[in-house]
C-alpha cells in the first residue's frame, strides 16, 4: 500500500519539465515510504519499471547527478549521508543497464576518467565499495569494446583508475558485459580460464569452485552457445583439472 503510493509520486516528478534534483537525491539517500534500513533506489527502481520511457527519464536525472560527481559538485542533501547518494548513484546506472546505456554509458565513461581527487569515491557503503559499484555500473552499460583493456588488466592483477590491484571478479564481470561478438565471446573464455588459474592455490586447489561455477552460469547466461561446448573449450585452453571438472558438476 505504500509503495503504491510512492509510485505516482516518483512517475509524477520524473515526468515534469525540470524534475526537482534535490528530491530525487533524497530518494537515493533513502527517504522513501520504506522502512529506514531499505535502499531508498530500489523503491525507485520499482516505480519506474525495467524498461521504457520512466527508465530513461531516470537515467536522465542520474546523468546530471553523474555530472556533479564528475564536476567534484556532487553533495548530500542537509542531514544525507554522500555515500549512500553515490551508491544509489551507481544501483541505478547498473539496474538500468542495458535499458538506458545509450544515455548513461557516456557519462559513466567520464567519471570513471576523472581524476580520484575530484570523485572522492573512498570508503563503503554497507560493505559495497563505492569503486566498485562505479565499475559495476560500467560493465552493465557497455555499448562497445573501449573498456576490454581495463577489464584485462584487472584480471591479471594490475591497477586501473580508482582500483587497486587484485580485483578479478569486477574485471570478469566487464568481460561479460562486452557487447556480443565473436571477439568478446573469446575473451570471455580466456577471462574464465584466468580466473580458475588465479584461485589454483597449491595446497587447497578447487577452494573456490563453488565460486567458480557461479561464474559459469553467469557466462552461459549470456552465451547460452557455450554449455555444451565449454568443456571442449576448458580443455583447449587447458584450464586446472578442478575448473574443468566444475563445468559438469
């Protein structure tokens, strides 16, 4: 009942001329109809839909947000909590995804060039790094190749703007969010095999295989192609016996 009634609520601003920024940042930093602990972009999301015009008027209104973020202008409202307004920020750009990425993929791209300095994207929010949640957003709004080195570069351990080494998962996640190609298909095989050969520690080889196959059915999720193939590819490729024996069990 009472998210029925934030719904007009949400539709009603989104819809008019010039929507009024600093409620939607109030809605992100979680002064909505729901309990306090709730995530305030959530109930937003679930306004608005998946798909549609209300998603791109949303996305709209997260593109001037991204350009305070990216402008060094981006504050709470009085009595906010900054962090939470760029996580919910960021929830947005990447629940959004693939509905609005023709809006939100350019600006994303140009506060992930920003320098630290003026992002000051530091700390968590509620466990989640707020780096991490900007290259989250990042793999879901893909509309071509040009971030395929960063994502490379994150799966062998090397630093990218705003991360530090070691952040594998993120860098399979942009892999997998790569617009549909042969090329991306082949690097996301090759991302897989990484990956199970960075989490083959000697003594306790297949710690992460539960994991691991996480990860699998999240490749043939988007390449549904690949299950009856994969483990031709795995041997090919010459995944760690454990990796392999992960795709049958």
């Amino acid at each position: 009942m009472i998210y029925n009634s934030f719904r007009p609520e949400v539709r009603g601003e989104l819809r008019k001329k010039t929507p009024n920024l600093k409620i939607i940042k109030r809605w992100l930093e979680g002064h909505t109809p729901g309990r306090p602990e709730d995530k305030g972009y959530e109930w937003v999301l679930g306004a608005v839909g998946r798909k549609g015009k209300l998603c791109n008027l949303l996305a709209a209104q997260a593109v001037r947000l991204l350009g305070e973020l990216r402008d060094g202008h981006l504050e709470p409202t009085p009595g906010g909590d900054r962090k939470r307004l760029i996580y919910g920020l960021f929830s947005v750009c990447t629940n959004l995804g693939a509905s609005s990425a023709k809006i939100l993929w350019k600006p994303l791209r140009e506060v992930q060039q920003t320098p630290a300095s003026v992002l000051r994207l530091s700390g968590n929010y509620m466990g989640a790094s707020l780096k991490h949640e900007l290259y989250d957003a990042l793999a879901m709004n893909q509309l071509d190749d040009r971030m395929t080195r960063i994502w490379e570069r994150m799966l062998l351990g090397k630093s990218v703007p705003h991360l530090p080494p070691g952040v594998h998962f993120v860098g399979y996640q942009g892999i997998l969010g790569l617009p549909r190609s042969e090329g991306a298909l082949e690097s996301v095989c090759w991302t897989l095999g990484h990956i199970a050969r960075a989490w083959s520690w000697p003594h306790s080889p297949g710690a992460r295989a539960q994991e691991f196959g996480d990860c699998v059915k999240d490749l043939t999720r988007h390449y549904p192609e690949l299950k009856r193939s994969l483990p031709t590819i795995a041997s090919e490729m010459r995944w760690p016996v454990w990796a392999r024996k992960a795709l049958v069990s």
